[in-house]
C-alpha cells in the first residue's frame, strides 16, 4: 500500500534546504505521495530511506520502451487522469497494422506507405512511430516473412502479433536490435510469452479478459524478473474500451500496483471515419499505444494532430521563436508584415505566403505564445513590441521601402505603430487565408 505524505516526510532528512525544488521537506512528500515527484530529487535521503520509500516513489505508471535508434519510443509514466490538472508526459505511440494474409508485395507497399506518413505541423514533424505486424494467418512462416518486409519497408519500430509464444521467439530471435513489442493475444501463453519477452530484451503486451484478469497477471509477470509490460484489458468497440481504459488509468494513479503499466488499445470498425474517431478517442482516453488500420494520409493527420494537441502543455502556449523569416526568395522590394510568435498564428501565416508565390519577410512578434487578439488584449502586440520587434530585425537594411503589413484585426494599431516607427502601415486581412489574394491584387512597394 502506497505511503502517505506524512509518513514519507518522516523518513526525509527534514532539513528544508531546497535542493530538491521544493520550498520544504513536507511539500516534497507530499509530491512524492501524489506520485509527481521521484525520490532521487532529494539529493540527501539515506539509502535506508530509499528502500522503505521504494514503493512510495516508483512512478504509478511503468516506464516501457519500445523499438530503439532513431524508433525508440518510450511510454507510460503518467502522472495525471486529467490533462489540465498539470500535462500528459509520453505521446501515445501510433502503430498501423500489416497482415501477414496479405501478398508480399501487398504487404511491401503496405509497409512503405506506412513509413511516408510524416507531416509538418506548427512546426513539428509528426508520424506514426510503429507498424504493427498481425499473425492473423497462423502461419509461423508468412508471420516472419511479413514481419521482415515490413521492418525493411517501412523503416519503423515493431509491435509482432501473435497468439502463439513460439511464433512470437522466432519473430523476437529475428528483430532481438530493433526491441519490438511482443503481444501476445492469447492469454492462455502467457508464462511462455513473458520468458520469450525476458530472454529477448523486449517489452511484452498481453490480452486479458477483463481488467481484472490483467491486474491478476502482472504481479507473477514482476515477480519472473518483467516490468516492461503493455495491458491490453481485453475490451473491443469504442465504449467498453474506453471504460476498460480509464478504469486502468484511475486505478494505476491511486497507486493500486498491479495495474500500473502502460495500456494499449486496438481500433476494430471497418468504417475509416469510425476508425480516425477510435484511435483519437483512445489517445484522449488513455492508450499508451493505439494500434489501426488507418493508412490514409488524411486519417493519420487527423489522428497525428489530435495526439500532438493532446500532449502540450495546457498552461504554455505553443510558440515559435520570435525573429523575422524570410518566406521564398525575397529582394529588397518584398513585403514586410508582422504576426505574433504563437505557432498556430504564425505557420497560418508563413503558409498562406509561400501558397501566394509571393516572396516576403514575416515577423513574429515575442507575445509569450498569445494570438493575435489575445496578445493585443493583453497589451502584448502593440506599437512599442512590433517596433521593437522590426527594429531587432534589422528590416530597414533589408528593404527599400517603409511599408508594414499588419493583421487586419488589430487595424487600430496603425496610428500607434507608424507614430513610433515612422513606416507607412499597410492594413492587411482580417485571416491568414486572404493573404495570398491581398499580395497579389494589393501590394505595391512603390
């Protein structure tokens, strides 16, 4: 049973001297008791300490790691049932299935498609981090052949399917560099899957029957030596496997230690709108995996862009640096407009430019992240910022004319910023999407 803060305090050093983070020794328990904070903060606990504090400071979700290099993906780890409450850590790790009763050359072309679904976004590059290959056969052989191909193609981590523990060993034997996740959909192998899992270095996923059978599971699993364990409740179709996973998650925060592990989570309607909206709710509600069949460019970016929202932080907004960018191949009678540095704004803004074909510098304006109308509320996008912001950037060596382009929204600040610049503004449109229609119809450095 998890230890209170009080009692965790107790066997702290109680010296209060900050070198934890934390202003005392008591507030520092009682991060460790809400499970926020590792002890290893404390630089001066005692090893005897450590040990009777083991429990109390483990993470009330397992750190697993899957694949490795540049396709290591890490999950679990949570601290939150909410994400507002503070953030969720580890990005739930897309995965999109093969089977191996496709042909070879199905299955190659699956697996490259696979591997080219990567987008830009806010200035992040997102992409589906596995491909899941599925014994959906039975056939040992096809399995490993598929599995190879699949690796090769797509140029992604593994998660191997299989209801068989041997077929699993070969696969494992195989791919032993590459650290995949081994699960296994029979619950009746288990003992053998965990020994092929151990023996091979990877993490092992399992089927249960229900969440109790789960937490009934991983305690023999921890005791042969496993901690890297995926649960797969067993709950199929959006409801029931959401109720599965939030009981997991609630449960695993309250510290109850055999369902602390990270969950994964299978998308089963045939339809593709059905499937973007299971995976999407699955990383809303709490797969720490989401494996589907959505392959489409337009599923994945769906899917890749509600994990990607998800997983900021919801108390800092999501900003660019603040410089100034050259859009396309500019000249000394390109136009100059100012935005501010909140990412959504200013990407609106940089791809409206280049889809224009009209090459210009862009400005973002340091607004700690706000939007425009937010930043301009709050006294953050004002003449002095965006003459401050044109002067850091040297835009008068850059261009021979004086003109600014300004958010049509905020056209109040005009008066303001030519006052205290000396540049002619120009008052731009209301949304990014007019931008291309104004450069070519309106502007006119002369």
């Amino acid at each position: 049973m998890a230890l209170t803060g009080l009692e965790i305090y107790k066997k702290l050093p109680r010296t209060n001297c900050k070198d934890c983070g934390f202003p005392t020794c008591l507030a520092f328990a009682m991060k460790i008791a809400a499970g926020q904070v590792e002890l290893s903060k404390c630089p001066h606990v005692t090893e005897e300490a450590k040990a009777s504090l083991e429990s109390a400071s483990k993470p009330p979700i397992q750190l697993v790691t899957i694949g490795s290099g540049d396709n290591e993906v890490k999950i679990g780890n949570e601290t939150q049932l909410y994400r507002h409450e503070e953030k969720f850590h580890r990005p739930t790790a897309v995965a999109v299935r093969v089977s191996d009763t496709l042909s070879a050359d199905e299955i190659a072309a699956r697996a490259e498609a696979i591997g080219k679904l990567v987008f830009e976004r806010v200035g992040t590059t997102i992409k589906v981090d596995l491909v899941a290959v599925d014994n959906e056969s039975g056939d040992e052989a096809k399995f490993l052949d598929a599995a190879k191909v699949a690796a090769e193609k797509s140029g992604r981590g593994l998660v191997l399917m299989s209801a068989k523990a041997e077929t699993l060993k070969k696969a494992a034997e195989a791919h032993k560099a590459a650290k995949p996740l081994l699960y296994l959909s029979d619950p009746a192998q288990l003992k053998e899957a965990a020994e092929v899992a151990k023996a091979a270095g990877c993490p092992l996923a399992f089927r249960s029957e229900s969440v109790e059978a789960a937490a009934a599971a991983t305690p023999t699993l921890e005791s042969a030596g496993m901690d890297q364990i995926v649960l797969d409740p067993g709950a199929r179709g959006l409801k029931a496997t959401v109720e599965a996973l939030s009981t997991v998650r609630r449960l695993s925060l309250k510290n109850f230690r055999p369902l602390g592990f990270p969950c994964i989570a299978f998308t089963t309607d045939p339809d593709p709108m059905m499937q973007v909206v299971e995976a999407s709710t699955y990383i809303e509600k709490y797969a720490a995996v989401v494996v589907t069949d959505a392959i489409e460019k337009w599923q994945a970016l769906t899917i890749l862009t509600t994990r990607q929202d998800i997983y900021t932080d919801p108390q800092k907004p999501v900003a660019v640096e603040p410089k100034m960018t050259a859009v396309g191949e500019v000249t000394d009678s390109s136009p100059v407009m100012v935005t501010t540095n909140f990412s959504l704004s200013y990407y609106s803004v940089e791809g409206e430019v280049e889809a224009s074909r009209v090459p210009a510098y862009v400005i973002a304006v340091d607004t700690e992240g706000t939007s425009v109308l937010t930043a301009w509320a709050s006294d953050k996008f004002n003449a002095t910022t965006i003459t401050e912001a044109m002067q850091k950037a040297g835009v008068g060596e850059k261009v021979k004319h004086k003109k600014l382009i300004i958010p049509g929204l905020v056209a109040v600040l005009s008066g303001g910023i030519e006052d205290e610049s000396g540049w002619q503004v120009l008052i731009g449109p209301k949304e990014a999407s007019g931008l291309p229609s104004y450069l070519k119809t309106q502007w006119k450095p002369d």
